[in-house]
C-alpha cells in the first residue's frame, strides 16, 4: 500500500480521526478508517446516522456504527445486487428493493430501460433524505419518475402484495434489530407470493467467511420455497472480511443459462459488473461448497468453465 | 457478525488487547485484531518478527507491524498461490520458492507427488525458525526430504541458476524494503533465464483495489518478458481489502487450457482451491480489466463462461 499519496495527503497529519467500526457482538477484528470530518450525525426515530468525510474512501454512512457504504467501493455491491438478477430476468417491468434507502440499488435498476416501475420500502425516511443531501452519486436514481418511494416496514409491506413483482431485491443492513425478520423464513414465503410466477428475489447474504451459519440457514429454508437457488459474492474491501455474498431465489429463471447479454450492452458504464463476473461469482471456495450440501446451491451447480 | 461465539468466548472481556497493523505510508484504513497473548517477539537480523495468538484468528504471524499470515485464512492464499501453476505444469519436477519462509507455500507443494525437488530461497532464517516452533500447521512440510532451505537474498541466488526450475513462486513480503527488488523487471529478466524452457512463475502481486499502479507496473515489464501473461485473486480477509491476486508468467502453458484435473484428485483434501476456482479466479472486474491493456492479460482473455 504504497501508492496514490499526494505531497498534501501526506502533509495532513498532524491530526489523526479515526472512525472504528462497532460489530455487535465483537468478532475479533475491527477495521478503522481516517476520517477529515463529520458531515452530519444525528439519531433517527430507528438508529444513529452518520456521514463522514473519509481521507481515502471518500464519504461513508454508518449505520449504529456499522459501515453500510463507502463511495469507494460501493459500485461492486449495488452493480452485483442489481444486475445480475434484472440482466437474468428476460422482462424485469416492475422491481422492489426493500431497504437501500441510500439509493445506490435504484440508481443501478432505472439503468435498465425496461423496468417500468420501482418500488422503494424503507423503514427509515431519514436515510433517504440524508443520501439526497450527501451522497448525490448514490441518491441520483431517487429522481426517475419510474420510482416511488415507501416508509413502511418491508416485511409488513410484502404481506399485502400477491403476484406483483418481476424481481424484489432485499438490500438490507446486518440480521441487527429491526432486521432480524429480513432474514426468517416468513418473509420469504411472502415475497414468494409478492412476486409473480417467474419472479426472482435477490438479498444481501453476508459473508463466507464470517457468517457461515447464517448462510446455511437461510439458504436451507430458501431452497423449500424456491425452485432454484444459489449463492455469489462481490469484492468490497470495507465490509468484514473484504467480500460480500447474495441468495439468488428463482421461480424458473436461472442467472448461468439466461443471462441476456445483449441488455447489458445498453446499460452504460460499469465499474465491476461484466457478463463474465455474472457467471463466474457463483463459483465458490471449497469450504464454502462442502457446508452447503448441492441441492442448496442447484444455481451453481451449473455452472462450467 | 452474530454467531460463533461460546459462552467462555464471551466471557473473556475484562482487558482487551489488540493489535494493530501498521502500513507505510498509512492507507486511511487499518485493520485490528483482539489478542489474547504475545507469543513470541523479537528483531531478526532484518525485521521484527511476531506470533501473536489471536481471539478468532488463530495464530498471527506478524513483520515489521505488518501481518504475513493468520491461521483462520491462509490457506485461501498458499493454496491459490501454489496449485494454480502446479497443476498447469504438466510436470512440475523442480520447484523454488523465494520468501515464503512460514511454510504455507512448502505444504502445499509437497502434496504434489511429481515434485522431486523443491528450493526454499528465504532471506531470514529467523522467519523458519520461528514458524517451526509456533506454526506447525504451516511449517510441516519442512520435514519433507524433497525440500531443501537456502537462506540467502532471493534476487542474487536466481541470477546464478539457468534452466534449472520447473515453476518459480515468488511467495513475498510487501514491496518495502528489501523486498522491493522482487517487484522489479531485472528479477524477472533473471527468473526468466532461471526457468526451464517451459517454465512458469506465479508472485504475489498485491489488491487490485489498493495497489493498481504496482499491478499495471508489473504487469507491463511482464509482458514484456514472457510469452503468456495473466492475473488472478483469492479472497483473504486479513490482508488489506480481503483480496490478494497473483501475477502469472508462463513461457509455454496456459492455467485456463492446460489444467491437469487428473492431478487435483491425487492432492487430499483442499479448503479453497478447486478446479473451477483455477480459472473463474482470472476472472477480474470491469475496473480492473478497464486498468489493464488487454495485451497484459493475455491469460485472462481466454476465460470462457
């Protein structure tokens, strides 16, 4: 980590800021960050919020102390959260993200042309409105007329809706608090019935490394709902352990045979995501292959290379 | 980060101790880790070396502030660094390793039944030393009669060898130091001369998030020198950005046409590394791709998926 250093960088130092992150409970390990400044901090009817102004990540939101995002990285989660499903989808029209009240997921789904309507549900209006003062790179979907915005609890939400939805994404914090139900079986049997009969739902799951059991559980009861599922991941250095993993949950589609690569084409620029990540983020370490038996993971089974 | 957590787990909370690595020049992020005990620490004739037992990581190799190994993850690295060239090789007969003198990279060559000699070039024999006496799990495969240790600077013992190695891993420290040597074209011109006609050479080549300008440096002298050049990554969580990739440097095979799977099945059981991993790790983000002229991955341009 030698490179990158401006003569300023390196001259700002006669004062240290460091934000350390607080998992609950203590795994072990923390990550710190530099910090230039405070943006904004306050506490939310539902947790503490905070910007900051970070010396080489740029801005971050912090969550009760957790990072949800750093403008460095954030790309690789929200590209990876978005397209692959909606690129496996042969007609996303109508998508749901449930949490992302930060925006980064919208501002991925109206790249596609064909989504016709976006649904945002996010508990906590505050996290929205602090991302559109502050993160305009994140919050710069919020504007396309196709979205709407809902503060409401995602799991009663998914409740009331039957056959709605072409594709739902659960863009959630850690299983903490209020999100502990974004992780249980019920809600999962919910959106099965908010989707429509080829829908696919796709969530933030964790990581392999640190959450082993998590991923075994849920992948468990998912695949009892679910005609096809499986797990891939995405680099992102500043969450815990440097990568992340989704469930993807499918009705029929399968993200290794129908990917359509010509929309990707049409989507712009990305910074992470390409058809080749797409397939090859299913392919898993093999400790993670040997705790999860292969009808769990019936996505990556079929992938070859 | 919710699970795995026994009872005397928890209860071990009255003092904590924590070990912070210490990167030059500072990044903006650092990584800390709860101790439970220093198990040896003192200065070698090049650095100062430490075993540290950790709280969730297993032991902690540690020089010079900056952590080499833990024992939660280095597999993901020495497996991935080891078996990817060795299995391209069609007869990997004679191998050197320069650094590497924990051992990771030496267990895992050893389970190859075609090596019939490999050289350990570690510049510290006090980096063996301490690995036989803390980290067995690592240093195991000293004890096997086909290897050989030479403690000597790594850059000068290649220039005397011609044509005598089957595959060259460059299995070192940072570029600080006197490390820095092994990151620089006249090393490689050298290694080039050392190898056999057909020869390969894979070298821990850093994140392809916090070192782009050493990657695209390293790369482009690469390029210039072998016939088939390529990157590839493994997931470790305690190194910056939990990722870490390798460069590959092959004068005559390729990893994503010449794997031998036959030869996977004869090593036991392995906890990363498996053939499918082999080749979707030459699979990089669009970033990444965009970073590198394609001529410098000429490996990579051949993953088919």
């Amino acid at each position: 980590m030698q490179e990158g250093f401006t003569e300023d960088e390196l001259r700002l130092t006669t004062m240290d800021l460091w934000f350390e992150e607080k998992l609950e409970p203590p795994v072990g390990t923390t990550f710190r960050v530099l910090v230039n400044r405070t943006i904004e901090r306050f506490r939310s009817e539902y947790q503490e919020i905070a910007v900051l102004e970070t010396e080489k990540l740029g801005k971050m939101l912090i969550l009760d102390g957790v990072i949800m995002l750093s403008e460095f990285d954030e790309f690789a989660y929200h590209e990876m959260i978005i397209h692959v499903p909606l690129l496996t989808h042969p007609n996303p029209k109508k998508v749901l993200v449930i949490g992302g009240g930060d925006g980064g997921s919208i501002r991925e789904i109206v790249k596609h042309k064909e989504v016709e309507e976006v649904h945002l549900c996010e508990i906590d209006r505050a996290v929205v409105e602090v991302s559109k003062r502050h993160l305009p790179t994140l919050s710069s979907g919020f504007s396309d007329p196709r979205v709407k915005i809902f503060y409401e609890d995602g799991a009663k939400f998914v409740k009331n809706k039957k056959g709605e939805y072409d594709v739902i994404i659960v863009d959630s914090t850690d299983p903490v608090g209020a999100a502990v139900v974004l992780f249980e079986e019920p809600f999962y049997r919910d959106m099965y019935e908010a989707l429509k009969p080829d829908g696919i739902i796709v969530s933030q799951c964790e990581s392999i490394y640190y959450h082993q059991d998590l991923i075994k559980r849920m992948l468990s009861f998912i695949s009892n709902i679910f005609e096809l599922t499986g797990y891939y991941y995405s680099l992102v250095p500043t969450y815990p352990s440097g990568t992340i993993g989704f469930a993807f949950c499918s009705k029929k589609y399968n993200p290794l045979k129908d990917l359509d690569e010509k929309r990707y084409y049409k989507l712009g620029k990305l910074k992470y995501y390409n058809p080749q990540i797409h397939k090859t983020s299913f392919c898993l370490p093999a400790f993670i292959r040997e705790l999860l038996p292969p009808d769990l993971l019936k996505i990556n089974n079929d992938l070859i290379v």
